[in-house]
C-alpha cells in the first residue's frame, strides 16, 4: 500500500484502497484503545449494569453496546475487507440469512440450542431477532479460522485438519461467550444448564451452526489471499485480543473459571502465533514520544 498517499487525510477517498489504507492507518494508531481499553471498560460496564450499579439509560445501553462491539470488531473487519471479492460477499450474506434463521428458529422453538429468551434489549430487532446478529456471530467464525490458519501452518492445507479443528474452535469461543452472557442476562435458559446455567443443549446446537458456517466461510474466501494479508496486517486478530480480556474480565468476575481457563488458552494460542509485541499495549502517546526519540 505504498502507493496509497496518506497525507491528504483529510480528502473523501477516491478509490477502495486508498479508503482501506486509511482504516489500516486509523486501527494501527489505535490499536491499545481499540484492543485493551475498549475491552476493559466494556466488561467495567456490562458488570456494573448487571449489578445494578449504573442508572438508566446507562445500564446496558443498546446503542453503547453495538458501538464498542463495532470498535472492537474493527481490527478484523479492516483486515478481512481487502480480500473480499464477488465469492466472500456472497459468502459472508448467506452466513447472515442464516445466522438469522436458525436465531430465529431457536427462539421460537427451542432447537437446536435449548429454550432461551433474550433478557437484554440487543437494540433494534428483525422478527424478534437482534438486527446486529451478524455483528456478533460471523466474527467467532472468522477469528476462529484466522487463529487456526497461523496455528496450523502447513496442516491448514489439509480439508480433514482445517474444518474439525476451526469447528472445534468455534466451539470454545463459545464456552468462553455463553456463561458470560448468561451471568450479564444477555439471554437466558429458564430451566439453566449444567455448564454455569448453559445446558448441554447450546453446545450440541452449536456444533450444527459451527460446522455451517466453518464450512461456507471455507468455501468463500481465499486461503491464500487471507494467509497473505495475515502477515502484512499485524492487527488483524487484535479483536481476538478484545473477545479474551472482554468476557475472560466478565467470566472471571462471576466466577466461572472453567470458562475463564478457555479464555486463557485462546490468549496463549494469540501469543503462539507470535504477531503480537509490548507496541499493542504501549499507550500511544508514549509510544510516538519513543519512536520521535
């Protein structure tokens, strides 16, 4: 992206990659407020909103949700988007329909996850279903099956490696999200669950929309053109970093340590991956103050 002129940052982009160069250039300026203090202070709040400790409208603010949860996904959205043509949106709009459908179905059936009601208003909704869905579901794919493409290496290659493996990754990331969300309220199972009042049910349900949507993100983007823009694009799993410190914080408060153990397990995996420095947690004026010097 050198040929992409910066200076006039001011100007409407005139082209695709001059307006990806300045999101790459905003998120890589950004990157500890993004992936350390939005995170931080999501958890802060969620856990104070459902103590009972913030005042209306503060407490679980719908429209304060969706903008950090925007901020935090960020990071992944500037990288995915270059690598996205005519296949991947396609792709990422049939992961959409479905992420509603089977929501959609759950809900009113109880199947496959168990029988759940949202006790948080998520903001606006599209037959009962939060309208940001997608904003919450498609990047737990994609985060998953970036993490393995690097922990992988050579074995990514292999069908039979790849798909298990990012599906079973999908799944932890849920075990982390699901008793975090419970304890906040975010939705609830009024006959609890064995797994910190998550019954077994969620995870059986989850293996069918993991193994959908592993299956159709694997078909729609180009391993190599994400493996490329992987190693040019060292923020691109920073919203990894904000699902860890995010609900590892929230999980951790209640007191659901299995869950907080995945947690962990995910941050060594981001740490294996060897993409991340001291930079992603120097707060920024400090670190332009060294770099000047």
């Amino acid at each position: 992206m050198a040929d992409v002129d910066l200076s006039a940052f001011g100007s409407v982009p005139s082209t695709r990659k001059e307006a990806e160069a300045r999101l790459d250039h905003l998120i890589r300026e950004n990157r500890f407020t993004i992936s350390v203090f939005f995170p931080l202070n999501g958890a802060i709040l969620l856990v104070a909103s459902a103590m009972g400790w913030l005042p209306e409208p503060l407490a679980f603010n719908p429209f304060l949700v969706l903008f950090g949860t925007l901020v935090m996904r960020a990071p992944l959205i500037a990288g995915v988007v270059p690598t996205m043509g005519r296949k991947a949106l396609a792709g990422v709009a049939a992961l959409a329909a479905y992420a509603y459908t089977i929501e959609y179905v759950g809900v009113h059936t109880g199947w496959p996850y168990g029988e759940f009601f949202y006790g948080v208003d998520l903001g606006p909704t599209v037959a009962g279903i939060p309208a940001a869905l997608p904003v919450f579901f498609l990047p737990l794919v994609m985060n998953a099956y970036l993490l393995c493409l690097l922990l992988l290496g050579p074995r990514a290659e292999r069908l039979l490696v790849r798909l298990p493996v990012v599906i079973g990754t999908v799944l932890l990331m849920d075990v982390v999200l699901d008793p975090g969300a419970v304890a906040l309220g975010f939705w609830v199972y009024p006959e609890g669950g064995a797994f910190y009042g998550v019954p077994l049910s969620n995870y059986a349900g989850w293996v069918l929309s993991a193994t959908v949507a592993v299956v159709v993100m694997d078909w729609a983007f180009d391993r190599g053109d994400l493996l490329a823009r992987l190693s040019s694009c060292e923020f691109m799993l920073d919203d990894l970093v904000s699902f860890v410190i995010l609900w590892g914080g929230i999980n951790a408060w209640f007191g659901n340590w299995a869950a907080v153990a995945v947690a962990v397990a995910f941050g060594v995996g981001l740490l294996r991956t060897e993409r991340f420095d001291s930079r992603l947690f120097r707060i920024p004026a400090l670190r332009r103050r060294r770099e000047e010097n």
